[in-house]
C-alpha cells in the first residue's frame, strides 16, 4: 500500500471513530497528510506538531507545548506519520508519557472494508451488554492488555478461577488483593512470571475433556480437583486463545450458573468458520448470563461497515441474570476503557448495536 493511501486509511479511521487529527511530524508526509485532510474530509488538522530543531512552518506547535487537555477534549488522536520508524518512536513516547492517543503509519491497518453480506450481525446481537442496575464498575488488571472491566461485586466469592496466564498475572494480582484465593491454570508456561499467598497454580490447560498427555483438563474436573464442585459463588477470566467456543460450548449450565462473573477474551467473531457454533455458544451463556462490558482488542483487527466497528477479537464480562436487574447501556465505551495495544488507538465501538435477546 502506498503513502498516500496508508495515510488516507489511517484519517478515515480516525474521523470515523469520532476522533480529530493532529500531525505529528511536519515534514514532507505531514504535509501530505495535512492535503488529505483539508482537500479529501473538508476538515482541519487540529494541531500540526514537530520540534524546534525541523519546524519551518510558523503554524507548528512544537511538541513540548502542546496544549494536552485540548487535545484529550476533542478526543484527537496525533497521526505519526514519519517513513522513519526510529523518528515516530521519539515522538510516540512524549505523546504516551502526556497520555495522548497516538497512530504510527508504520503500524498494520487495523480495520478492513467489508460488505454486508461478510458481517454476521447475529453473533453481535448475542454480545451487546447492559448496564447492572445499583453496580458500579472497576477495572481489574493492567491498564492495557491484560485489564479487564468487572462489576464490583466481590462480596462472598468462593474462588477465582484464572485460565490463559502467559506472562501476565495483573488480573490474578488485583483479585487476589480482594482476599480471594485464585486458581491459575496454564499448560503453555513452567511457572506463573509471579507468586502470590493467594496463587495456586497448575500446568493443566482447559479444555473440552481430560487428555493426561498433553496437560488438559475440563473444568468439571478442575472444580472437583480443587474441592469447589459445590461451590456457587465463583468468578472467571479465561484467555486461551481460540479454544474457548469449544470449551464454554463442553461446560453444562450447572457448570455456568456456579459463576458469578465470568470474564472472556472472545477470537474470531468476524471470521465465517463455526459461525453457527458461536451463535450455539453465546446462546448458551446468555441463558444463565448477561453482558455487562464489550471491548474490541486493538491487537485483532476489525470489520467496518457504515462507519460501525466490528472487531473480530472481543473481551465481554457476563454477569449472572439471578443476582442483577439490567437496564440499557447508554455508552457502550466506557470511561474505564483502555486501548490493549497502547500504540494506536482504541476501537470505538459506540455504533455498535444489537437487539440482544
């Protein structure tokens, strides 16, 4: 893909997303970046930005005078547009230490033009949350990937249940903090990166049924293992990386109704292969379950249409229908969200809408 059209790609998103533009470099393609915007949106970059030493243009502003509360209040996201990734890596950390939204030209499209017959709006529909009345939300875990959005309820919780560690235990730690025990499983890694008094960890992986081979577990048989079988008070968060339609999809509803919140990073909603056995999936949770928090991992990519964001990779927290009232969500972009990928900025899934069931 050419300049021009890398950064036309990258306006696009933006304005469509509901940010403004800045530029950031002013050289050669800041300039060019400065034409698409004026000549093809009809708009104004909300700041062109450089250094002392490369400012020519009087109409710069030099980065260390950057009005950052303008920018934050028109939600603007600094477009780096250096051919030269060791330039746009200078500027990228100013802008992230001042807590300003940035996207590198450099870095992959993070959005592909669809039709409307390759978006299953169905799968959508199943995944659109809603609010739990008189409950607040916190965000548990990093402030990036590896964080979460949760109710905070956390009264009389049995035991947490952690699947998919790697390298990251932020979760774990901030659950743990709570005073409550957390069960780590993860057959990919020796040992978690960190321990905790309340950590207890096994190199078993979940999945639809026990395989002593290869270090898999079901979760019927991970809750009779660590003796919380007749517990009905638990919480979840699972991250294994595509395995999770078919587990959720093995776990019986009694299985499901002992947890209170159940936190899962969805893959491949956007992606046509066991599109039936997704929608059987999310079906499944939605009858002892609500959605109560939606967000699109950055990292993945995501489908658009009509200026609405599908992503294909999904975090959600469903909250048990027994314990909660729900209402209508007026925003489904929280005040607690935060981008997975810090480099570029977050999936603005506002337009996102669906009938629910």
């Amino acid at each position: 893909m050419d300049l021009k059209l890398r950064l036309y790609k990258k306006i696009e998103f933006a304005y469509s997303t509901g940010h403004e533009v800045a530029i950031c470099p002013y050289g050669k393609n800041g300039m060019l970046a400065e034409k698409i915007i004026t000549q093809g949106f009809h708009k104004k970059p909300i700041a062109l930005i450089d250094n002392i030493k490369s400012t020519k243009s009087k109409k710069c502003i030099n980065i260390k005078n950057i009005d950052i509360n303008e920018l934050k209040k028109k939600n603007t996201v600094v477009l780096l547009n250096a051919s030269d990734e060791s330039i746009n890596k200078e500027y990228k950390e100013i802008l992230k230490n001042k807590n300003i939204q940035v996207d590198d030209i450099n870095s992959p499209s993070i959005y592909k033009e669809y039709g409307l017959e390759d978006i299953n709006s169905d799968i959508y529909n199943l995944i659109i949350p809603q609010k739990a009345n008189k409950y607040n939300y916190v965000r548990i875990g990093n402030k990036n990937d590896g964080g979460y959005i949760m109710l905070d309820d956390f009264v009389n919780i049995d035991a947490a249940y952690s699947f998919g560690i790697s390298g990251d235990v932020s979760w774990d730690k901030d659950v743990a903090k709570k005073g409550i025990d957390v069960y780590m499983f993860d057959h990919t890694i020796d040992m978690p990166p960190e321990f905790n008094d309340r950590f207890y960890y096994s190199k078993i992986g979940v999945g639809i049924k026990d395989n002593t081979f290869c270090n898999i577990k079901s979760l019927n048989k991970i809750l009779e293992d660590t003796r919380h079988i007749n517990d009905n008070n638990l919480i979840m968060k699972m991250d294994i990386e595509g395995n999770e339609w078919d587990v959720i999809n093995s776990i019986s509803s009694e299985i499901l109704m002992k947890f209170k919140q159940i936190t899962i990073e969805f893959h491949g909603l956007s992606e046509k292969n066991k599109i039936k056995n997704k929608i059987k999936v999310l079906k499944k949770i939605n009858k002892t379950h609500q959605s109560v928090w939606l967000h699109g991992n950055n990292f993945g990519y995501a489908l658009k249409r009509d200026d609405v964001i599908y992503p294909n990779v999904v975090e959600i927290t469903f909250a048990r229908r027994k314990e909660y009232k729900f209402s209508k969500l007026r925003d489904l972009q929280l005040i607690l969200d935060a981008p997975n990928n810090p480099d570029i900025i977050d999936f603005d899934i506002k337009k996102l809408k669906g009938k629910g069931i």
